[in-house]
C-alpha cells in the first residue's frame, strides 16, 4: 500500500477514468501554460519565463550542476508561495501535478508539499508531454455525430444551445474556438486559444460524453480562424449525416443585422474587405456604400452572396443520401429545434 507520505505516480489514463477529481497544478513556466495546459490546471510555476531560459542557457553553456545551483536560487524565495497558493486548491482527493515531462520540476514541486504536510500528492507520468499525446489519440475514438449544417445566418449555434437545452449531447466548436468560422467570425469574440489549447479544449469535452448516445455538431470547414480540427475527427464529420436548416436568405440576413451591425463600422468594413477577391469588385464597392449608409441588411445580402456559394460547393461534395433537408421558415431557434428533434427521431440514420 502506498504511504500518503510519498509521491504517488499516476498515468494520466488513471487520471480521467478517476473522474478527475484532483486538483491539477501545472508548475511549467507561464508560456508554457498559455501555449497549452490541461483543461482545469493552475499554473503555479516554479521558474518565470525569462528564469527558465537562463537555466537552460547554464545548462547547455556550463554544467548541469550550475544550472540546479542556479534553479535553487531562483526557486528558494517562493517555496512559502507554493505552499500558500497550493493550499487553496488542495481537497480531500489531494493534488496532482506535473511538469513537461513528469520529471525534476514535477516531482521537486510534490516532494516540498510533502515536506509540509500535503497527503496524497500525485506526480502525472509523462507529464504534459503525455497528456497532449493521449489526447491527441483519443480523437481516434468513433462519435455518433450528428451534423447540423445550414447556410450562413441559420442560427446554428443558437439551435446547438437549444438542444442542449433540450438534452441533447452537444459540441460547439466555434465556441470553443473563439470564433464563428468567417471573415466576420472573430467580431465580438474573445482572442482566440492556441492550436494546442483548441485540442485540449476539445479533448475535455469529448472524454466527457456518453458514447452510446448521439453528438450533436456543427458543420465545419477544418479551419476555424487560425486554429483547426483535428483530422480523425474532422473525417469522421464529413462522412456522418448532415442534417442541413434551410432558411430563406432575407430571414438569414435579417439574423446576420442582428449579430453584427453594433460591431462598429469599422470592422465590418475590414471584414468586407477580407473576402472582397471572392465577393467581386462591383459587391464590394456596394457593400461599402451601404456600410457608410448604416444599411446592414443590404450588406448582409451582398455577403450571403459569396457565403452561399461556398457552402453550397461544401453540401454538393457529400453523399447526397446523408444530407437531410429541412426547410424552415425563419432563424426561431426555439421552433426550429423541435422540427429538427422530431426529423432526428424519425430518421433511419444511414450512417
């Protein structure tokens, strides 16, 4: 039996099929976190960023010793911190921690709270390194996704919020992305995360559901902004059953004012502009006039031109008997999802 006075070596498969329940410390430098850390985790680093990188520096130019006299020096100070802030986060469960790799930094991290009376300290084996890998793997696993697709304007992330209202399994990866998938996507949105972070994002939900039951998802290009879907799982997307809303373009373009217009001209009009080789000379100058007149719904028309379009040549690409056609008659999420939910129910999915 392993001694709570000791540091307990957990896998990270043991770590999520354990429902998660310790508090996770990252203790890398906070670049490193930023660029990417499991979802949950606080970053209590052991070295700042600028600390790190002189330690590295010793290490290659000197030694590996002077580069631990080195590490001890900047550390020292902060022991007291480590424990204070450790202590907030601390539960019965105790504290897992990691590092890079599992290795110096993790375990010096665990054997000091240790040394101060923390129980049931657990060092992640691998490390970060090791979660990004298996989470990376776990896109692998086979979803019974159901796409909801549908042009611009739909109201699609408003029908994904509905049907998890209603219940449903849901993954909103504009949301998770920070982004709404078009030239226009990042207006109102928060930066959005790293690539890595995405993944890790992504990863958190997936593990979190119940496969016997079906996902609800939106369609997507792989491309979400700057950050991307990873590709097991974006293949398993594109052959699954679309369940497309068609809604008529001038309720759509209504929606889209509804979205948008108070982003300020200014953003829109750098919007326009970057899809202004698709959208055509002649549109675009349109577009602009009706900017500078505050007229939205015409520039909301004269974008869905272009966004139609796209979409389209996407829904023509698949296997027309797993794309289902629902027509309704305008962007009433509330409605739209009970239709949608009947038709689900209805249908023999050919997947």
């Amino acid at each position: 039996m392993e001694s709570s006075l000791s540091v307990i070596d957990l896998g990270i498969e043991d770590y999520f099929s354990s429902g998660s329940s310790r508090p996770l410390i990252d203790v890398r430098t906070p670049a490193e976190f930023a660029k990417g850390h499991i979802v949950g985790a606080v970053n209590i680093p052991l070295f700042s960023n600028d600390e790190r990188a002189h330690v590295g520096m010793v290490y290659v130019q000197e030694s590996k010793e002077r580069a631990l006299e080195l590490g001890y020096t900047y550390v020292t100070p902060k022991l007291e911190r480590f424990i204070s802030e450790s202590r907030k986060i601390a539960s019965k469960q105790g504290l897992a921690i990691y590092c890079w790799r599992g290795g110096m930094r993790s375990h010096a991290f665990a054997d000091h709270l240790i040394a101060h009376g923390f129980k049931n300290v657990c060092v992640i084996i691998g490390g970060y390194k090791t979660f990004r890998n298996y989470a990376q793997n776990f896109f692998d696993q086979k979803i019974q996704l159901r796409i909801l697709g549908g042009y611009t304007g739909s109201g699609k992330t408003y029908i994904l919020k509905s049907l998890q209202e209603s219940g449903e399994q849901v993954i909103d990866l504009e949301g998770l992305a920070h982004h709404k998938g078009s030239a226009f996507g990042a207006i109102g949105e928060r930066p959005q995360p790293s690539l890595e972070q995405f993944e890790n994002e992504l990863f958190f939900k997936l593990q979190n559901l119940d496969y016997i039951r079906p996902v609800w998802i939106e369609d997507e290009s792989r491309k979400i902004g700057r950050v991307s879907i990873p590709n097991a799982l974006f293949e398993q997307m594109r052959n699954q059953v679309v369940y497309f809303v068609d809604i008529p373009k001038e309720k759509r373009a209504t929606f889209l004012v509804g979205e948008y217009s108070f982003s300020g001209n200014e953003l829109l009009a750098k919007a326009i502009n970057g899809i202004a080789k698709r959208l055509g000379g002649l549109s675009v100058k349109l577009a602009h006039e009706h900017l500078a007149e505050n007229n939205y719904y015409e520039v909301a028309l004269l974008a869905l031109q272009y966004y139609d379009k796209a979409y389209h040549r996407g829904v023509e690409n698949r296997d027309s008997e797993k794309v289902i056609r629902i027509s309704l008659p305008d962007t009433n999420h509330t409605t739209n999802v009970k239709q949608i939910l009947d038709l689900a129910k209805n249908t023999n999915d050919p997947n």
